[in-house]
C-alpha cells in the first residue's frame, strides 16, 4: 500500500474494552457507528494496554514507548511527559496541522504535547490550578461550576440522568468542538484531529434519552470463575465492588451502556462534517480506548488489571485511505505502543527512533507481550504469547494463567494444571526475564517468589474515590 500524507481523525475513549462493543461480541450494546467502522476497515482484534489506567496508558500511545522507558506504571499526574518525540509531535513536524479536543491527561495541564492547539476538557480538575475549555464554555453559557451537580462520582458506579443541556454533556460538547475545528482547519495542508471523549469513564451521568434506550432486565449477567477466593490479592482486587448491590450493578451497566452508545451516534455528526466538508474519502478514521472497565464481571470494577475487560481494547482503521484491507481482522498481539508507529508509517512519516512499539501493518509481530501495573501490594504483573495469559501478583506469590482460545471469558484458571506445565513454565521464564529494578526481588534460585502476603483489612474511602463538588466559587489549588 502506498503511503500519502492522508488526514488523521484520531478517536479516543476512556474506559471502554473491546468486548463492550458490538463488533467485539457484545449482543446487549448497540455501536451502530463503531460497527460500521470494523466492517468497513480492519480490525486489530488482539489489542492491549499494557498498563490499564489512564496516564501510563496515555503516555505509551502518545511517545510508542513501554512504560519502562517512559516512567509510569502507577498514575503519576505530576510527572512531565518523558523527553520523547509524541505522536502530535511527530505529525506536526511533517506539515500536519494538529489539534487535539477533549482529554489529554498530562501535567502540566496545558502542555499540549506536540499539538499546534488544544481544546481541553479535564473532568473539572482544579486542583492543578487550571479551568479548561469546557469549564469556560459552562461559565460563557450561564453554567458556570455546575458540571459535577449530578453528585455522581468519577470513580464509583452509583448513576443518575444528566441534569444539564444535551449541549452541555461532555460528550456532546467535545463533538461540537471537533467538528468547529473541521471547519475551521487550514484547507491547504493535512490534518491530525484527535478527539479524546471523557467518557464512559463514571461518572455515569447519561442523557436520559439514551438511558431508556437500555432496560435493567436486558443487561447481562456479571461473570463468574473459579478463582476468586478469600486470598489478600483477591480481596484487594474486589473491594472496589464489594458493596453495590445487584440493583445497583444493573443500573451501573445500564447507563455505561447509554454513555457508549450516546458516544457512537456523535461520532455520527464528525464522519458527516468529514463528508460536508469533502474530507471523508481522503481520512484516516481511527478508533481506540486507553484502557477497558471490569463492570462487575469477576467480582470487579473498574481496571488496574490484566483480565480482559480491563486490558483488552479495541484499536482499528477505517475509511477510504484503508479499502484495500477493508473486512480484514488481524489477531496479531497487538497494544498502545504499536498506535504510533502505524500511523506514522501509513501517512509517510518517518518513526522516531524513541519509539519501542510496532507497525502493525507491518510484518514484524511479537511472539509475546509484557504488562505492569502499580506498585506495592496490588502490584501486577502479566505475560500474553497471543493464546495464554499469564498473570502475576508478587503479594502471595499468586500465579494465574488463562488459555483465552479455550476460556475467553477467563472463568478457570489452568496455572498448575500438569496439562499447561510447559506453557506455564515458559511464561513464567519470560515474565522473570521482563522483570526490571525492585521486582527482580520477587525471584529466588530462577523461581518466582514473591512476597508474603499481609493480612487483609478494608480500607476507608473518606474520599469517595475523588468526588467532585460544585465548582462555583472556584477553589484555589492550594485548598485541594
């Protein structure tokens, strides 16, 4: 295929696993627009983060590099961006115009990382001192402080309609700002357009006309295992579940469900202004999330883990520019750190040597992916050879491995089966292999070892997991 300097329309979510689509097997969620895309461009089906939680995973698409090389295996928000050329950068440098909307998740706040220019929407941040586009929007529009008066919380599953304009959703406005910049642009050099939707991160604030779109009745069930068991690492892992009750987790998938679906039909109205405006046959349409949502299943909420819904994302190409491979699904082990590099690739621009992810359009592929994510005693750690997962928690010790051909929904763990011996042995020489600085502590005599486990005791959330308030007066930073 021949590379050209085509458009880039870069669409990014927030918390959404491919297995919450329809083209990823979902039955109970309607992504019309989104299905379409994969039908119409290829789909890479085996996609992971390889750190899923908003800033690393962010930082590994915008620099292509592995969280190793750019600092963050935690959530650092104070951490400047490392010194590497970014995707917007890279563009930028080749002519593109570039303009990001919506979320950047980067400190400071208002670096725009490579981006000519940025309109931005940070979920009401202040205490780094800024107020973003979409808060002086709220505040030009008679809305001033009123994005957070739902009382819903940006990481707890409690839900209620949206109680401002249909305009004044996130997802609406950061739409509205996109397609503006499309009309706006600079009609005699290309673009790179990434659109970064909040959402369906909780808050779980749908409008209510996507809200009856979904019943209680129609959501389906969490799913179970045979694996989750009174261990430390297991209580760990669920405590963010624990105490929703059954009414509350289906009202909880409900309106996840109406804030994906409210997100597809607006991708609607920026494809059209592509159309209106001429544009549509010469972009790139690309999609992708930076990390998936448990949603209860196993037990869990949230993400921070390996299992699928929380690791596994979606990422494909669509559009004119990529008929060629039009209806092609590739299933190569695929993550965040390949987004550069293919992109640049495909548009003729030259890969920076900083990057460390692949062109998956290319015919490298990797035999094996390495995740980490956190530190201390929920540190985890992972292996994928495109078939069998390994996961690993040092705090017990606690090995799991899951053969996703046989087990997609990872409901037994085969880790000391005498039938997956050879396998389990070999990931785990691969994972002791990957392991760098302070983790190497967790091999002994060529043996994964750990650390012991301490007891387990519930910890309190006098936070609520960082609830927002009203935003009207604007406390100082130095309040927070």
């Amino acid at each position: 295929m021949k590379n050209e300097q085509f458009n880039v329309l870069f669409i990014q979510t927030d918390q959404w696993s491919e297995r919450f689509t329809g083209y990823g097997g979902c039955r109970s969620i309607m992504t019309p627009t989104i299905d379409q895309l994969a039908r119409d461009g290829i789909v890479f089906s085996n996609c992971y983060s390889s750190c899923p939680v908003c800033i690393p995973a962010r930082r590994s698409l915008m620099t292509g590099t592995f969280p190793k090389t750019h600092g963050d295996r935690v959530y650092s928000d104070r951490m400047l961006m490392p010194d590497a050329c970014t995707l917007a950068e890279a563009f930028s440098k080749s002519g593109y115009q570039t303009m990001a909307v919506g979320k950047l998740h980067v400190y400071p706040q208002r670096s725009r990382i490579g981006f000519d220019e940025v309109i931005l929407q940070e979920e009401g941040r202040y205490e780094f001192g800024v107020t973003d586009d979409y808060q002086i929007w709220l505040g030009e529009h008679g809305m001033t402080g009123r994005e957070f008066m739902h009382g819903m919380g940006n990481n707890t599953y409690y839900t209620r309609p949206w109680p401002l304009p249909e305009e004044a959703h996130p997802t609406s406005w950061a739409t509205a700002q996109m397609v503006r910049q499309i009309q706006r642009r600079d009609p005699l050099r290309p673009f790179f357009f990434y659109l970064s939707y909040q959402f369906p991160h909780p808050p779980l604030v749908p409008l209510q006309a996507y809200l009856d779109m979904y019943r209680e009745d129609e959501m389906p069930a969490p799913l179970r295992d045979d694996w989750v068991d009174d261990s430390f690492i297991m209580q760990e892992m669920t405590a963010p579940a624990r105490h929703y009750t059954e009414k509350e987790i289906r009202l909880a998938k409900r309106a996840y469900f109406a804030q994906c679906t409210h997100i597809d039909h607006q991708i609607r109205l920026v494809l059209g202004a592509l159309r209106e405006n001429g544009l549509l046959d010469h972009t790139l349409i690309v999609f992708a999330s930076d990390h998936g949502e448990m949603l209860f299943d196993h037990q869990m909420a949230g993400k921070r883990c390996f299992y699928e819904n929380s690791a596994h994302i979606p990422f494909l190409l669509s559009g004119r520019p990529v008929a060629a491979l039009r209806g092609r699904t590739d299933d190569r082990l695929a993550c965040l750190e390949d987004v550069m590099p293919t992109l640049l690739h495909f548009c003729g621009i030259e890969i920076p040597d900083t990057v460390e992810g692949l062109d998956l359009l290319g015919e490298q592929r990797r035999s094996w992916l390495y995740g980490e994510i956190s530190d201390g005693p929920k540190a985890t750690r992972m292996i994928h050879d495109g078939r069998h997962k390994l996961i690993y928690y040092p705090y017990g010790n606690r090995v799991q491995l899951f053969d996703l051909a046989e087990d997609p929904n990872e409901e037994r763990d085969v880790s000391g089966s005498p039938a997956y011996a050879d396998v389990q042995r070999r990931l785990e020489g691969l994972l002791m292999d990957s392991l760098y600085g302070p983790d190497r502590a967790w091999i002994e005599d060529g043996h994964l070892c750990g650390v012991p486990a301490p007891e387990y005791t519930e910890k309190p959330d006098y936070g609520f997991s960082n609830q927002r308030g009203l935003h009207w007066p604007v406390m100082p930073p130095t309040a927070h």
